[in-house]
C-alpha cells in the first residue's frame, strides 16, 4: 500500500514585470517562502515547471541552476515542459516522486520570467505552444488560435462580445483581493469592451497579460509526518493532494475531434476525481485554466459542470460565484492573478491549498474541503488536473 | 513495499543526420521498435528527455506532439530538460512514474534533432547547457568550457595529446561493430592528431559528433508482469532497473569546487549503487558520458574506477576493455555510437539492457550480470546513474 501525498508548505512571488529581477531570484524567494511555510522542512528534489527559458532566456541545464542559486546546490533537480501545463506536468513529476519513495520531500515548482527577454520575443515564444510546421510557419500566433476558438464559440452559441466579458470583469474583482495578483484594478463591461482588439474577437482585456513569477509547493509522503509538521506549524488540519492527473491531445487543432470540447481536460479531469474517488460534484472549490475568456467558459464546460455552450449564460446568472459549488478562480484567475505561464499550474495548486486550510490572503471560498486545479498547455494540448482534500 | 521495476522492451533509431526525417518520426520509429521489443505491450505514459526542440525546432508542447504522432493522443507526457542529461532525468522521472504506481507501463524516451535547425544555430544551442549570463555571454562554447579542462588536466597530470587519443581511438573501433552508431570507421592515433583544432586542446576526433536519434527504454512495476513478458518474448532472463538517482551541480565552472572531479557523477553514482545495494567493483558493464576524450577519464576517475589523474593510463594499459571488469562503453560511448543530446542517456541504457540481454548487436561484453549507466548535462552539471540486473 502506497502512503498519501500531503502538501506541507507553499510559496508565492508576487506576479508582475520584474525587470531587475531574474528567474533565479523569483525561484528562490518562491521556495524559501515555502520552506518557512512548512516549518524549515527543506525539499530532497526539486522539480521545475517552465515553458520558455531555453528561448527567452537562452538557458538549458534550467533545474540546477535554480536549485544551486536557491542554495540547493547538489540536490535532484530537472526541468519540465508542457507549454502553459508545464506547472501542472511539474506537479504531476513531483507527486510521482515523492509517492515512489525516491524522495521524502519534494519541490514541485514553476517559474517564468517573460519581461526583459535576452534572446528572443515574447509572443513568438508563446506560440511555440502550438504546433511548429503546421500552425506558427503559417503565421499563427497563440491568440489568435484561440480567437478563431472564441469566434465559433460565440458564432455557434449565440453569445455577444459582452456577454462573453462577464468573466475578465469578475476575475479583476476577485484579483482586486489577491496580494500575489499581477492586475489589482477592477474594471467594467465598456472597459474590457473598449480594450484593443488583440485577434478579433479577443481583445486585451479578454486576455491574460504578460508577467514574471515563481510558485512552489513542497510535498511529503504519509499522513503522520505532514501532521507532525502541521502541529510544527500551529496548523489543525493537513491538505493531501488525493490525486493528478495528466492527458494530451494533439498540438495542431486541424486533427480534434471538436474544436470546442477540450478532450485532454475531460480526459484528466475525470481519471484525477475517479483516483481521489469524487465526482465532479463534490468538489467545493476549483482553479481553472482561462488564458482567454472562452478558455475559462470551454474549461467549466469539459470539467463537467455546465452543459456545452452554457457556461457564458450560467456565470453571468451567478453560478460559480461566492456561495456555490463549486467556487471558481477567487484567485482572479490567469486573467487578473496573471499566467507566468509554466508556474501557473503551481500558483493553482497553491491557492487551492490555502483555500482550504482558510489562510487565502484573498478572497476567500466558503470553507471548502475539496479542491481541484485544472491547468493546461496550448490549446489544452496538455491538461493537468489535481485533486486536493481538507484532511481534519 | 514498493515493486520493483524491469525494463521489457528497447528500441532505437540509427543515429546520424538525417535531413529527411522529423524528431517525430525519429521518435516513433523508436517507440514501435520498443513496443516490438516488448512483446506488443504499451506504454501508458511517455516521459521525453531533449534539450533542443525549443531553439532548434521552434516546438514546445513537445511531449504531446510526440505521443500524438507516435499514435498515442491522449496519453500522460510531458518532456524533461537537464540539458545533454535530459536523458538521464527522463529515465529518472519515468522511474518514479511507474514505481508510484501512477502508471503500470512507461516510455522512458530521448530524442534529439540537430540537423536542419529551423529556428536556431547548434553550437548556440549546445552552449545553452552553460551559464547564459556568466559564460555564453562572453562568448564561451560548450567545447571551450571542456578545453579549458583538457588543458588543465593534461598540465597537471602531465599527459600529452597524443596519450589522451587512445580513447577516441576505442570508441571508433567498438562503434565499427555497433549498427546504430553514427561513426561505424576506425581511425588511427594520427588520424585523431590531425583532425582540426575545435578549441585548442580539443580536436574534432576527441569530440563527440552532432546527430539525431531517438530511443526508447519500456519501463514495467512487478517481477511476474516481467517475467510474463519475457516468456512471450522468447527469453529466459528479465532485467531489473535496480536504481535511478540524479544530482546536480552549479551550472557555471567558476564556482566548482574542483574543476577536475564531477561533484554530481560522485554523488550520483554513489547513491544509485548504495540503492542496489552494489559497490563500483561489482559491476560488470558501463556506458558512461564521454562527450569529449577528457570527459571520459573524468567519469572513469568520478565513478570510482581509477585515482584521479590515473584513468588515461590505465585506460592505455588495457582497463576497461573486454574481459577486464568493468567493460566499458562497448557501444563506441558518445565520441563514435554519437550523441544526440536528449536521446544519449536512454541509448546508454538500451545498450546496457542488451548486453545484460545477450542481445546487443555490436561489440559484447562478456556475459555481465550488473551493468551502470552514466550520463551528464553540461559539464556534469547534472548527473544521472542508472544500475540495471539481470535476474534469472
């Protein structure tokens, strides 16, 4: 009988455009932060979610320059790359690792540092999230992929431009609450409606911005030790990541079944509530992927929790807001908390955690005991889904 | 108690450049070979080591592109990056994938594509496993950095070039015997004297060569599962994967302890046997990273197979060759088998799983039952040993 997988700290960098900072520096206050967190228990591996350091930053050998910068010089330490998912396909790594016995501790974390690029351009970067010969040689960027999705979206089910925009104006309002948000500001229906048109019909304030930051979550096998720690800590109850899970679907999107269904989150979303033995409702509160308003409608929809083409309607009627089950994105989301893209699966991850344990400096869920986190690469090419669980 | 994990099926491309192929076709061409090899059984998750598809190819996501090509949509995968090491960390990350129990069968893969970059320069891209900020900026190539350590090696335990050629010129003649190699000619100690100066005191035959390959190790958990495989194959013994471990070290050289000893090879290596419960002396066989003739003494030295400064020596005395105990790297190592970067840990442990097989189809050791596979990134920036067991 393999032993349970507890989260016995987190650390958050504030999301922002550090240009006087470098990765390595975002890394370490991330992780440090974790280690006081989790009462000075220290990782035995360390593994690195990030997406563009090799393009950007033009540094490959990415896990151990982070590790030796952060004063873990020695230790196991690699990189992961799933596009956007790189965060969550880190979790996936750390919590095998852990889980196996390899390690008794382990960092699961994210990093991404997009501001003052050295050696190459941020949205040619981005689009190496999709595929290389058949979508980017063509001139495709990574929004306006996900326009041509939001267009048939909003073309097939009928919806308006601003009734699509009922989701940027709640993410900014709970991100108004987010000390770690990189958009603080709340903002309005004419506000978003009035934002440049990025790839019509996704304009600015649809869209994820641009930013710097680093998350970590450190992980220890058993149920005994994180409730040592957790005593250590002046905690009453421990958080056990109860499952994750990981699927793919193809890069290009010419080969999908349904442009609209997003198979890889359906298909991780319900491996990781079947492993944590839940259904989808029961689940209290979730962090979802919304890199684009119809990436936050089309992710409600794959994880089971509106019928398709209904998310944009049930939202703006209230579902999913303060009081109902589940919560979503309190955090304000990758839309107002910001996506420094391969650290985003682990700022969910985190987030949930604190949800649960009820010291969220933001705005806060209704005392949840479950959580799921739901982070994907591409065009949900890769869908990462975690399960956590409240444990008294 | 945890199950112990096999290796049942290997598959490998020749490695070479192959202008016509795609890291996609590579890297299918592998996997099949694998599941062949196997017996038919596939894998349930695919863990990718690469270094380059990011510079190079202009591709991220590129763990799904793969498995979708491979006919595996859908599939858990996600690729790892430790540099030349990203092999070794692939291996180490699929180890704890199917030891956790997250997946019954898993592709421990590489696969690299350096010829016909389409986005970026190779020795740019190679000089990425450096320190971006304290090396490459100023203009150091990775072949630089390993010069500056040949020269001092060679000044300090008073080698000449010649003395250190007797490596290279091995390598060339087991690779003649190896069909995957990528260089299948002997040379002569002139031949390798006359080569051109890459970075003085490296010649282009004291280097390993650029390349592409893929390679494919199958991982499965439990003794009788592998047994059940191997009788369906056709054999009588299985191999066990007795042990991963992973280290790392600072990325730039400035701040190395010693610029002669690999702080990660030392650690790596000695964790992995501890875990197996081996000393370096009772093991049979070796592949380990001989990227340039001075890395391989180096890890010869590292491993703890001869004193330090001694391994040239005893190399030319006739350690290590066939009947000696260990043998070592009988493939033709990186300098002649090749090296393609992300796939060469995993072609080291294919060859391993061989020739404790029986059935490597080049130079063959003689009979081994415990065999060690050693791969780095960088200059053992990280570090990754494997030990495998044939069990009857």
């Amino acid at each position: 009988m393999l032993e349970r997988v507890f989260v016995i700290g987190v650390g958050l960098t504030k999301i922002g455009r550090f240009y006087e900072k470098h990765a390595k520096e975002l890394f370490s206050e991330a992780l440090w932060k974790a280690i006081d967190d989790a009462g000075g228990v220290k990782p035995q591996a360390i593994v690195v979610g990030n997406m563009t350091s090799s393009v950007l930053m033009g540094q490959d050998s990415f896990g151990a320059l982070l590790a030796d910068h952060a004063g873990f010089r020695g230790l196991p330490a690699f990189k992961v790359e799933a596009a956007c998912g790189s965060g969550g396909a880190a979790l996936y790594a750390a919590y095998a690792l852990v889980k196996s016995g390899l390690v008794d501790v382990v960092a699961a974390t994210g990093v991404e540092k997009l501001t003052e690029a050295t050696t190459g351009y941020v949205t040619r970067a981005l689009a190496q999230a999709a595929d290389a010969d058949y979508e980017v040689l063509y001139g495709a960027t990574f929004t306006g992929l996900n326009a041509m999705i939001a267009r048939l979206y909003k073309t097939l089910f009928g919806y308006t431009d601003e009734e699509l925009s009922y989701w940027p104006l709640k993410m900014h309002e709970y991100a108004s609450y987010n000390p770690y948000a990189q958009i603080r500001g709340k903002t309005t229906i004419e506000e978003i409606m009035s934002s440049p048109l990025i790839a019509d019909p996704i304009r600015l304030y649809h869209s994820a911005p641009i930013g710097d930051g680093a998350a970590v979550l450190l992980l220890v096998r058993g149920e005994d030790r994180a409730r040592e720690i957790a005593k250590k800590t002046g905690r009453d109850v421990v958080v056990e990541l109860a499952s994750v899970s990981l699927a793919t679907d193809s890069v290009d999107l010419t080969t999908r079944n349904d442009l609209l269904t997003m198979d890889s989150t359906v298909k991780a979303s319900r491996e990781a509530l079947k492993k944590a033995g839940l259904e989808i409702k029961d689940v209290d509160y979730i962090e979802l992927h919304d890199a684009f308003h119809v990436t936050g409608y089309l992710s409600i929809e794959d994880l089971g929790l509106a019928p398709k083409g209904l998310a944009p309607k049930l939202y703006r009627e209230g579902r999913f807001h303060k009081g109902d089950k589940p919560e979503i994105n309190f955090s304000g989301g990758l839309k107002a908390r910001g996506h420094p893209v391969g650290a985003t699966g682990i700022y969910q991850a985190a987030e949930a955690v604190m949800q649960l344990r009820g010291d969220f400096p933001g705005f806060k869920a209704s005392n949840p005991e479950t959580a799921l986190t739901h982070n994907i690469g591409g065009v949900s090419t890769t869908a990462a889904v975690a399960v956590f669980r409240r444990v008294k």
